[in-house]
C-alpha cells in the first residue's frame, strides 16, 4: 500500500494501490467526503496513466485539487 501525503488541499492522504498498471485501491483522507469518495470509486479498476493524465491539473484552491493530488499520488507511485 502506498501512502501519499497532499499538499495544498483539504484532503490530508492518498492510500493507493496500483497492480499490473490498473489502480486496485484508492482512499483520499479527508477532504470534501461525497468528492473525494467519488473520485476515489472512478479512478478504481481503470489504468493508472490514463487516471493521471485526466486529472492533472485541475485547480480548486490555488494550483491543485483532491483530483490533481490524486494524479500527483499516481506518478509518485511509479518513481
């Protein structure tokens, strides 16, 4: 399991699991509780690159959001 720690957003963690290039697991702490669940449920069984790629870069407060730290969490995953 891999943790990430946000940066910027209301949401505290990412807890993400990605096998074979597909994401497996997806938990954003805290945050905006109905967003942050959703996002988490979409991105679940879907290619991680593809995940990434969609939701970087989206803005909510300042320069990030729970989706683009989500996108943050998934290339970190890969370093």
């Amino acid at each position: 399991m891999y943790h990430y720690q946000c940066k910027g957003t209301c949401s505290t963690s990412i807890d993400l699991e990605i096998q074979d290039g597909i994401i497996t697991y997806c938990k954003i702490n805290n945050g905006c509780r109905g967003n942050t669940q959703g996002v988490a449920k979409l991105a679940l069984g879907r290619k991680a690159d593809e995940v990434a790629e969609m939701l970087q870069g989206i803005p909510c407060r300042g320069n990030t959001s729970c989706p683009d730290q989500l996108s943050q969490a998934i290339r970190s995953y890969h370093d």
